[in-house]
C-alpha cells in the first residue's frame, strides 16, 4: 500500500450524491479539489492507496455544495452594515433612522433596506424622514429594490424638487401640488443614488468577504452574481489574495454591454472561481410597487399595467448584438406582458442563431414570476433558462393575491415549467431576501412560510416541488446556467469537491421544518471552509 499525501477520505456518512448512477453512497476520495472517486471505487482505492486525511462523518449527511444563483453580491455585502428594515412597521423602522441618527456626524448619509410599504397601508413621506433625521440625508432602499425612500436633505443633494422630470426609466412620486413626496420609483432611485459616496475599494473587498463566509456558512458554494464592475474588481482582489472561498458566476449589466465588446469578453470567460455569465437587461419592474409589466390592469389598480421598460423589438436588438459576441442574455421579467415579450424577443434570436450560424447560448429570464398560461411551455421549446427565487412566492402571497387575482393560479409556477421541461435556477435575489438556501428549499417544497401559513396545503399547491427537485435547482440547475454542469452541481468522480455536511437528513425530516437545517460543514475545492464537527 502506497501513502497518498494529497488524498483526503470521507468515510461513514449518508453521501446524497444526486448521481443517478449511484445517488447514496457513504465513502468519497477527494483529492487537488476534485473527487477522486465514491461509493464502491473509493473503497476499492483504499486497497493500494493509504489517504492522509481520514474524516469519519459518523452517520452524517453530505449534499453537493449548494449555489444562489440571482444574488446583488455587493449590495447584500453592503446591506449589513446597513439600517436592515425587513418586517418592520412604519414606526419601527422611523426609530431606527432616528437611533442611527444619534450615533453618526450630521450630513453622514444614513442608509438601510428592506421596508415594504405593502405592511404598512401607505408610502413613508420625506416628512417622516425628516423628523427622524433632520440633520442627516437618508435613503432607505425598498425591499424590492425598485423603489427608493429618501428626506429633503437627500432630494436636495440629487438637486431634485418640483421642476425635476421623471427619468426615462422611473418615475418621482408628487403630492398634488406636484411637490415631491420622498419616494423614487425604479430609476429615479439612482438619481439619489450617484450622489452617495461609495466605499472605497478596499472597504467593499473587506465587505464582501464577511458575506462570503455568512453565506458559506448558510451551505452556498456559489453564487451568481448581479452586480456591477465595482463588485467584481473586489472578487478580483479577494481571488488574487487567495481569499476567494466561494465560486462566483459575474454577470454583466446592461451599461457595461459595450465596454465587454469593446474588449472582446465572451460568456464562460474565466474560470472556476470567478466565471463572466450573461449581460443583465430589465424589461419591467416589480411586483411591490405595480411596475410589473402586465397584459391586463392589476385587479387593485384597474388604470395600472404597470411599466414595460424595453419592447420585444428592443431586447432582440441588445440580443442579437450580444449573441453576435458570444454574450448571453439574463433578461429581468416580472409580469406576464414582460415575459411574453422577452420570450417574443428569443424566438427571433433562436431562428436568427441558427440562420447565421452562432452558437445556441444559455440565455436566462431572471424571476419569471408570472406567465401567461399560453407561454408556460415556451421557456423549454426555446431553451431558455429559468433564473427563480422560490421564497419570492411566500413573501410575496399578500402583495400578489390582491394584485393579480385569479392570475397567481400562473404564478411562481415550478412545476409546470418543470413539467415542460425547463431549466430551473434557483436563487434569492438578496438583499430582497434572505439568501439562506434552505429557507428557499422550504418554500419551494411547502409553499409555506415559517409560521405554516397560508395552510397545510400551502399556497397554490400544485405548484410545490419534491425535495429532489427543489435540490436540483440549487445544484445542478445554476451549474448548468453556468456552463459548468459537467463539473459541478453533483458528487461523482472528476467533479468539484464543493459539499456540505449535515447533521439532519433532509429527506427523512418533515417539510415543514426543511427551513430549520443548517450545515455543521462547508467545503469548497476540497478545503473546510467551515467545520464545527
């Protein structure tokens, strides 16, 4: 018997391999950051080889390493050390401003996330910001993040009053008397956002690495992130560190698409680590402030059909220039209007892709929240990824019932897509939630939330998905978004060493507390990036 120096043997444990030529096994060899071999072949390999590193896992449970695959990296990164207004009431959340307020130097910008004015019966005004924090300029994101709150003093930095015109892309929200009223609708937030300084490089990559390892220990091998060139010159640090512990897919915004073909950049450029995805388009808004680009009125606001910020012509314009490129889409869509037109805008790029000769890229739609049922099966005809945040449904139950009606019989719909056939993504869209993956898990397979409401069926029933599904939709499904589906997403010999280990069998728990299991292990290249066992 030969000594490997290299090889490290899991041994004794219940190894989910989500291979469905060997999906349980309980040995796994892992060497230089790959698996060597599992089940049967690592055993046989003890017969000549001597590892030097023996774990027993003593009967625990081991998953492939799970990824996010919609995540804003620099902004949830940001968003801890941030006022965190998730699930708090207007007054709440207006202490919490006037708490900061007293910590901090007068003209500080006083920044936080995730209201919802849906819980509260009204928008907050500049004039409760005001008396909070009348010496400080606030800007609150929304928990959406398509709608911004702010004071005088911030409106009055961005130079915005009576006379400013709405953007092109967004809308200030007025008073009667036109005045505004504190409130910024989809662009309009950034012409209050440009004015707030940014941290400096080094802060952000000091950011993002905390939230690296938040994440690592919530079971996220990787994310796909949507964020701009700031973040990812952070990732770039953090990589050329030897700091980077979590795999990154950086996706490209729309304002950068020239600059990527300026410098010849393709979908897949990259490596394991730190990979360049898709160039990231929105055709509407969101559902929270009726901005959801619909076919028909919303049902709570009969003059509304919300905001189609580009047409199907427009997207199959920025496409087709992409896919010339080798750029692939991940286009924002919300409401069944915007779906139906970025979907009208890939059936003219797939005939285009084939009468010109260019590779069928793996082109996304980012939510997919609601569709036509008319559309359902249009995601798998065209090969089309769909990029889905499973906890959206239960957050947004309250928001989307009253909105749209008979319509949510469409909405959120995972099995059906499924059902044709589609590639499913999974992810959190955090900051707008939480980016912890078995709080996705849960929601996909219950359609519940924590509390048990909306009933034991949960919400729409016919649309929850089994655990293997829901699993592949962390796993496999963003691997395969990914281009990297031949090396990741599962647990067999020549793939990544990206895992998680797991003191509960989530198929042996009840579902309703699927949301409740945290990983007691994290590996990600074949090294423990996190391990309490």
């Amino acid at each position: 018997m030969t000594m490997a120096q290299d090889v490290t043997l899991l041994t004794d444990g219940r190894i989910y391999t989500l291979d469905p030529a060997a999906p349980v096994v309980h040995t796994m060899a892992l060497r230089d950051g790959r698996i060597l071999a599992a089940g049967e072949t690592a055993d046989q390999l003890l017969d000549h080889v001597a590892p030097s590193h023996v774990v027993s896992l003593a009967g625990r449970i081991v998953l492939p390493g799970l990824v996010d695959a919609h995540i804003h990296l620099e902004q949830y990164a940001l968003s801890l050390t941030r006022i965190d207004c998730q699930g708090l009431d207007l007054h709440a959340c207006l202490d919490a401003v006037a708490e900061r307020a007293a910590q901090i130097p007068p003209v500080s910008w006083i920044l936080g996330h995730g209201w919802d004015h849906n819980l509260w019966g009204r928008y907050g005004t500049r004039a409760d910001l005001d008396r909070a924090a009348p010496q400080h300029p606030v800007f609150l994101s929304a928990k959406s993040l398509h709608a911004s709150w702010v004071n005088s003093l911030a409106l009055e930095a961005a130079g915005i009053d009576g006379n400013t015109p709405d953007p092109d892309d967004g809308r200030i929200q007025r008073d009667a008397a036109g005045t505004p009223t504190g409130i910024l609708l989809e662009g309009a937030s950034r012409l209050v956002a440009r004015h707030i300084p940014h941290p400096d490089h080094e802060a952000l990559v000091q950011a993002i690495d905390h939230a690296q390892h938040r994440l690592l220990r919530m079971g996220l091998t990787g994310v796909h992130d949507f964020d701009g060139p700031r973040c990812l010159r952070a990732l770039q640090s953090l990589k050329a560190r030897d700091a980077l512990s979590i795999r990154v897919l950086a996706n490209i915004p729309l304002a950068r698409l020239q600059h990527a073909l300026a410098l010849g950049l393709q979908t897949g450029f990259g490596d394991e680590w730190l990979r360049l995805g898709n160039v990231k388009v929105f055709a509407d808004g969101a559902l929270g402030p009726r901005t959801a680009a619909m076919i028909d009125p919303y049902d709570d606001q009969p003059d509304n059909s919300g905001a189609l910020l580009k047409s199907s012509a427009e997207l199959f314009e920025l496409a087709h220039e992409a896919a010339r490129a080798g750029l692939a889409m991940a286009i924002h869509a919300i409401g069944d209007r915007a779906n139906r037109e970025v979907l009208n805008a890939f059936r003219r790029l797939r005939r285009l892709e084939t009468q010109q000769d260019l590779p069928p890229l793996r082109h996304r739609i980012e939510h997919v929240q609601l569709l036509h049922p008319e559309d359902m099966g249009a995601l798998a005809e065209l090969g089309i990824i769909a990029s889905m945040q499973p906890i959206h449904a239960t957050s947004d139950m309250p928001m989307a019932i009253p909105a749209w009606g008979k319509r949510t019989r469409f909405a959120y719909a995972w099995d059906s897509l499924l059902q044709h056939g589609t590639h499913i993504a999974f992810g959190s869209d955090a900051p707008v939630e939480d980016p912890n993956p078995f709080w996705g898990i849960h929601a996909a397979v219950t359609r519940r939330r924590h509390d048990g409401s909306p009933s034991a069926g949960g919400w729409i029933p016919q649309q929850r998905l089994g655990l293997n599904a829901a699993l592949y939709a962390y796993t496999q499904g963003p691997a395969y978004a990914a281009g990297l589906e031949s090396i990741s997403g599962r647990l067999q010999t020549g793939y990544l060493a990206d895992l998680i280990v797991l003191e509960v069998d989530p198929f042996r728990v009840q579902p309703h507390s699927l949301w409740q299991i945290a990983p007691v292990g994290v590996m990600v290249g074949g090294l423990w990036r996190f391990r309490s066992f």
